[in-house]
C-alpha cells in the first residue's frame, strides 16, 4: 500500500529517517510487498519499495519523484565503506522534439535541484531482504557542481541535436554521462541524423558518476 504524499520536506525527511536502520523485508512488511531474492530481473525494486513507503507521487513521469515539493529521491547502492557501487540513473535521455530545451527547462535540471539521497546496502554477500536502508540525506548543487552539470548536459545534447549520436560515449561528462539504457539491442528507439533524416537507436539515459554521488554522500 503505498503512502499518502507528505505534505512538506520536513515530513518527507521524518518519513526517510524512519526508514534508516531497517531491512529492505521490514520496509517491504509495512507496504504489503513481498522482496524478489534478487534484483537480476527486478532492477529499480528498491527504489520502487522506497517511493512506496515514502509517498512517491510521479511514478512514470518526468516530474520530480515528490512533485508538489520540487524534490526529486534517489536510492544509492553503496558497498561495505559507503561508496556508490554504480552510476546513478536520473532520467531517459530525449532523443526526438529536443531542439528547444536548455539546461533550466530540461529534465535533468529538474531532478537534480532538490534530491533526496537514499543510502541502501548492496555488498552481493548480503540477501536482499536482510539489506539496510541507510541515513538519508536532502541535497542541493552547489554553484560549482550545477556549473559542471550543466556543461555535462550542454555538451552531450549538442551532440544529440546535430546528429551525432555515434560520438555519444560513456566517457564523455564530468560527473553527468550519457550511457545505453535498453536491456538488449533490439529495443530501439525513433531518432534523426546528422541530415535530419529518420532513424533508429538504442535509448539511452542521464546517469551521474559514482565518483560524484560518492562526493555528494561524504560532504553532505
């Protein structure tokens, strides 16, 4: 049963306090969700459990996971010493009616002005039902880090609108990349060429950088 939307940011961080310490079977308990033994098939499940228990109201959306509040959540995997154990997925990347989006109205900049970070235990020698939730936190970018994001996002949008999906690659972006996102190679999706004629590609997504959600975790 998922909860009702917490009405403010202080309720939503009582909400996620609440949560810390506990088992992702304990968590799973008070919403009538029953833990797959493994997240091989059912990737996305802890985060779906967390906005759950917590009130999530976009869902599917490309809103903010807490829209009314401007506050987007976001689970990290983290090993035994609290380091990202991956990249943190943040929305699909638009590969079509994308010529007049900049940085302040795109999704990316969206989700990213409010996050909650939602610390979760993924060591494989852990069954994840007896996982952890960890201590939760409500971040912000800096000046410098938005700068830096922005730049990511500039760089690799300009290469989405020229055309120039074949030099899209994982290694470009500081902490913002741009990676493949279907789960095999025939899930393709509607694009354009460099000479605007019609095409298909792999969909692909915004991630952050372990490195920087690892920053992100030790600083705040």
């Amino acid at each position: 049963m998922r909860e009702a939307a917490p009405e403010t940011e202080s309720e939503l961080l009582i909400r996620a306090n609440a949560c810390a310490g506990l088992t992702v079977e304990e968590i799973a308990g008070k919403v009538g969700k029953t833990p797959p033994l493994n997240l091989h098939r059912h990737k996305g499940w802890v985060g779906e459990l967390l906005e759950s228990a917590m009130g999530a109201c976009a869902q599917s959306r490309p809103v903010p996971d807490f829209e009314h509040l401007g506050i987007e959540m976001k689970t990290i995997p983290v090993n035994k010493d609290g380091r990202p154990r991956e990249a943190t997925h943040v929305c699909t990347v638009p590969l079509r009616n994308f010529v007049s989006q900049q940085w302040n109205t795109s999704t990316v900049y969206a989700k990213l002005q409010r996050v909650l970070w939602v610390p979760v235990e993924a060591d494989p020698s852990i069954p994840l039902n007896r996982r952890r939730i960890g201590k939760p936190l409500i971040w912000s970018p800096t000046t410098e880090q938005e700068r830096v994001l922005r730049e990511d996002w500039e760089e690799q949008m300009e290469l989405i609108v020229t055309g120039q999906l074949d030099e899209l690659d994982a290694r470009l972006g500081t902490y913002l990349q741009i990676r493949p996102k279907a789960a095999d190679s025939h899930a393709l999706t509607s694009t354009a060429s460099e000479t605007g004629a019609p095409g298909k590609t792999l969909p692909r997504g915004f991630y952050l950088r372990p490195a920087f959600t690892h920053l992100v975790l030790r600083r705040c």
